[in-house]
C-alpha cells in the first residue's frame, strides 16, 4: 500500500532551528491551501494505508483535515498522523481531529527543562506540553509520540535524564529523539547559539538517551525513534524500507511509481497550480544504494544478500560499530553516531572493486 504525506507549511512563530518550509499562518490561506491538497489526491486517485500530515504545523489546519481525510481512499486500520505543537493543542481542537479519524498524534516536546526550551526558542513550557499530552489521552488519542531534542545548548546528562524520565511518565507510545543540527539557512545558521555541547559531548548524549530510554520500556528501531508497545511509527518505516509514499503540497517529497520527486518549495505556486508540478529528483533510484542507506538506519539492518554485497568493507569499519545477527548486518548506537561514514566506505569500496548497483 501507498503512504500519503500531506505538508502543512504554517506556523504561528519559526524557531530558529527549523529548515523545513514554512510560511506564516492565515485562515483564508489555509482554505485555499487545502483546496489545491484536494484537488491533488483526487488527481492520483490512490488508496492509503498511512496518511501524515508534516510541518509547518499541521494542528493549525484542524478544521480542514477532516474535509481533506473525506477525499482520501483509506484502507480499514490504517495509521493516520498529525504533527501537533502543545500550545496549539485545546479540547476542540483534538476532539475535531479524533472524531475525523486521526488516530496518532506527534507532539512537539522537545525537553522537560524550561531553560532548554527557551534557547530553542520554543514557545511553550514543559507544563503546557504535559498538559497537552494528557488532555490529547483524555480526548481519546491512546498512539502519541513526543519530539525529544539532544544536543541543545546548556543540556547535560542530567537535564536530559529529567527529560527522559518526564516523558515515561505521560501516556506516550514513541519518542523521536533528535540531534539538533544547525541548517545554514536557518536563525541559528547564521547565528549560532552560545554553549552548544561539542562533538564528544553530542556523543554520549545520544548514547545517553539510547540507554535511558531502553531503560524505561523505549525501544529503539531506528537511530532516531524509539517505541513502546510495538508502537512503532508505521508511515515512516515507509521511507526507510522504499515502500511508496506519495507527498503532496509546497515542498512535499515522493517516492511513487519508481520515482523521486519533490514539489517547490512554493506555496503561491502549489494553490494556483490544478495539479503540483513533480520536480523529478530521481527518475530511476538506485536499489542496492538506497536499499544499504536507508535499511543502515534501522536496528533490523539489511538482509544478507545485501551486506555481503559490501563485505569485503567490512575489517574497515570498528567492530564495535555493527552487528551481524540472524544474518541480519546492523548498526549499534556507537555506530548510528557515524552511519555517514560507514555507508560510504561500504559503497566506496564496492564500487573501486568494479561492483554495478542493480
């Protein structure tokens, strides 16, 4: 089955971090966004099995999404997401998007310091996320996943046990736990922020977090995400396995039909437009490449058809970095810190042998 993700380009405020496109927020431009994101999924007429709205900030969209879910052709048990900051998160608001048929919300945490929140200009307090993801359990919602940022400026192992253990403690199914990471086009890129953690320090952070969420019920599936309950993020596994997903709007991403193609960043163009124009990214994605770039991501690894493909790399990477179990090769923790430079010695060193990817 197809994934569908939907970009939702507002927001209230930027932070200073984020380089993902967005634009300010009007009701009249949400009316007309979410027209052209109709008239879209009527055009490729598919059937979903996932559907998840991005940002920007979605929630912002509450009172289209479920005119734009009534145009969707959507399987039985099917994981419909919404990314939510807790500040736009009221009792209404959520009631409209459960009784639509949004089953999974992704709530914009981030950290349970107030100080750490402050330097990444996040305009809620730790209280008003909680308080969020409890009124969303109160609503109904039983699949949330909190935002957990690392290697913000000033955080230490022990501000980010607190985080940690202030998360296990809400009705929360998945953390997503984030390195943040300064994107040149952004406030922070061109100015960075006092008292970031440096390299090592980023490291045992991350390390940190992977043990301390694994010590409370989290476990880890990719180097990012971490679930309990099986809970895990089934849209996104889409694009680290290269099932097909379908994005629509300004700035959306696919992978469809055996093609990648991006939409520009353009909200102006996206709504006057009868059908978005496909930026063809790839028309032709390499499969063993992309197959050991993206499956590397994942603590399932890629299957041994894949990795001995690539095994002569192998006494060149630490062998503390990967795993081979059940003929599966992985990444450990140590080596997800490094998962860039692995993948290109594996690759580097199959392609100097006279290797062809299929």
């Amino acid at each position: 089955m197809t994934g569908l993700y939907i970009h939702v380009p507002f927001c209230r405020k930027k932070c200073p971090y984020c380089d993902f496109y967005s634009v300010g927020y009007r009701g009249e431009s949400a009316e007309e966004y979410a027209k052209a994101v109709i008239r879209n999924i009527r055009y490729y007429d598919e059937e979903y099995d996932t559907v998840y709205f991005g940002g920007g900030t979605p929630i912002l969209m509450a009172r289209q999404i479920p005119q734009i879910l009534a145009e969707c052709k959507i399987k039985d048990d099917s994981e419909i997401t919404a990314e939510c900051n807790p500040l736009e998160m009221d009792g209404d608001t959520l009631k409209i998007l459960y009784d639509c048929g949004v089953n999974r919300l992704s709530v914009g945490v981030q950290s349970a310091n107030d100080m750490e929140l402050r330097a990444l200009g996040r305009s809620h307090t730790f209280e008003q996320a909680r308080q969020a993801v409890l009124l969303a359990n109160k609503v109904g919602f039983s699949d949330i996943s909190a935002d957990l940022m690392l290697a913000i400026p000033n955080q230490t192992a022990e501000t980010l046990e607190r985080s940690v253990q202030s998360l296990a403690e809400l009705p929360i199914t998945h953390v997503s736990a984030y390195l943040l990471k300064i994107e040149p086009n952004t406030v922070f890129g061109k100015k960075p922020p006092d008292n970031l953690p440096d390299e090592n320090e980023t490291a045992e952070l991350y390390l940190a977090a992977v043990n301390l969420l694994e010590s409370v019920g989290f476990e880890q599936y990719e180097i990012s995400n971490f679930s309990r309950g099986g809970k895990t993020s089934r849209h996104n596994l889409k694009y680290w396995r290269r099932e097909e997903y379908l994005g629509i709007g300004a700035a959306a991403h696919s992978f469809y039909k055996e093609r990648r193609f991006a939409v520009k960043r353009d909200i102006r163009e996206f709504i006057s437009s009868e059908h978005q124009l496909e930026i063809v990214t790839d028309n032709n994605p390499n499969d063993l490449e992309e197959r050991i770039m993206l499956g590397l991501r994942l603590c399932e690894g890629i299957s041994e058809t894949l990795w001995r493909k690539v095994e002569s790399a192998l006494p060149l990477i630490p062998k503390n970095y990967y795993k081979i179990e059940n003929g599966r090769l992985s990444l450990t923790p140590e080596g997800f810190l490094v998962s860039n430079e692995i993948i290109a010695t594996l690759l580097t060193v199959y392609t100097n042998k006279g290797g062809h990817y299929e």
